[in-house]
C-alpha cells in the first residue's frame, strides 16, 4: 500500500493514506497526487475524502493525468461504489477539486514552507503511470513510482542538477523474473540495469517489496552488484532530504 507525505498536507498516492494517519492528520492534508490507479496507489483516497467531509476547509485538490482521472471517475467516486465528492455538497462547493496534469508539464503547489514543483514524467508500466519530479528549495527528489524498464525518467533525473534522491521500486525476486516482466515491475537484476543508467551520485530508496517475497529480496539486494548505494524505505519514517 503506497503513500508519502510530504510537509503534512501532500499525500503522493493514496494507498495506505487512512491506515497509517491519525484523523487529525488526515484532515491536514488538501493535496494529493495520483500517480496511477492501481489500487495499491487509490485505496483509501475514498475514506480519506469522506474523513475531511464538512471540515469547512477549501476542497482537496487531487491530481492525476487525464486518463488516470477518467478511471478515478469510472471506478472510484462515481455513485455507484462511492459518492461522487466532487458534486457533493454541490456542484459550486465540492469536496474534491480534481487538477488534470501533463506529462513533463512542472506544476506547483504552495505549501506552508514554499512552493512545492512537481513534473509528472511518464514510466514503463501496464497502466498509464507518471513518475515525479518533485523539487523545493533548490532540492529535488525523483519518485518513479512503479515501473519495469524504463528510459525518460532516468534522463529526467539525469539532467536535474539538485537531486538529492531517487526513490524507485522493487517488487519480485530473481526467480520471478517472466512475473516481473509480464507485470511491468523491477527484480534486483533489472533493477542494476535501471541504475546504471543514472549518472548522479546519489541515495537510491526502494518500496514496493512484494510481502511473500521480503527476506528473499532483500537478501537479493545486498547481494547484487549495484552502481548505486540502496536503502529500503522504512514505514513511518521521516526522511529529509
């Protein structure tokens, strides 16, 4: 289940985002961006957009790509699985504004330290997906979210000259390598061959170890031989950068 928070009040996906916060900082947050439907990625944005109801606070602004929200409508808030937020109270005060975005088109989002800019950046998986550029303060961070094999992104990164960070994913070990492969995701061999293609020197942070599978890839991991130091991301953890 993927979510980050990043200052209290943007969420980065939505998966786990009710699981793992309090009421009160649920209610904190007036961003959130989708990288892809994936329900591992969009689970509790519903209960977390029921939780803010009649906090008499602005909408939440969730943005996502065009056809990401096509699904968010169809399958998500579409009254039929649950409410339409987005007409609810009414049409002229929703509790959800929905912000289309575009690939490698940068936005910004003013947050209480500054202005937080994001790029979306297209990626390599069975669902239209974007990776994000996220950039504050003369520092950014690179988010592939989930992937297989992938290019633009990695030239993203490349050309960002303060990245301070990369954090990308791996799913299945070795073995499953055809799994991997079929579903679009990275092993620990695939993914060596997705690091070396970043040219900065820079902190890897990995999630999306698949839970049958954890010791098996993280032995993998600290196994392989890769061009860049690693970390697995840690639950509940606040990482600065």
């Amino acid at each position: 289940m993927t979510s980050f928070l990043i200052g209290g009040t943007v969420a980065v996906d939505a998966g786990a985002i009710t699981r793992a916060l309090t009421l009160a900082e649920q209610r904190a947050i007036r961003h959130v961006i989708i990288t892809h439907t994936h329900i591992d990625h969009t689970s509790s944005l519903p209960f977390l957009i029921e939780n803010l109801f009649g906090n008499d606070s602005e909408p939440v602004s969730i943005y996502c790509t065009r056809s990401v929200l096509g699904a968010v409508r169809r399958h998500l808030f579409n009254n039929d699985t649950w409410p339409d937020f987005s007409t609810i109270p009414n049409h002229l005060y929703p509790s959800v504004r929905f912000q289309v975005i575009e690939p490698e088109v940068p936005f910004t989002i003013t947050v209480a330290s500054g202005e937080l800019e994001v790029t979306p950046v297209p990626v390599n998986h069975v669902v239209p997906t974007t990776g994000l550029l996220l950039r504050q303060d003369g520092s950014s961070l690179l988010f592939t979210s989930d992937t297989g094999p992938t290019e633009r992104v990695w030239e993203v990164a490349n050309a960002a000259d303060d990245l301070s960070a990369v954090i990308t994913e791996c799913s299945f070990p070795n073995r499953l390598q055809a799994v991997a492969d079929a579903s679009l995701h990275l092993t620990p061999h695939t993914l060596a061959g997705e690091l070396a293609k970043l040219t900065r020197a820079v902190t890897v942070y990995l999630y999306h170890f698949k839970p049958p599978y954890l010791e098996e890839l993280r032995a993998e991991v600290a196994s392989a031989a890769l061009p860049h130091p690693v970390t697995e991301l840690v639950q509940d953890r606040v990482y600065r950068f």
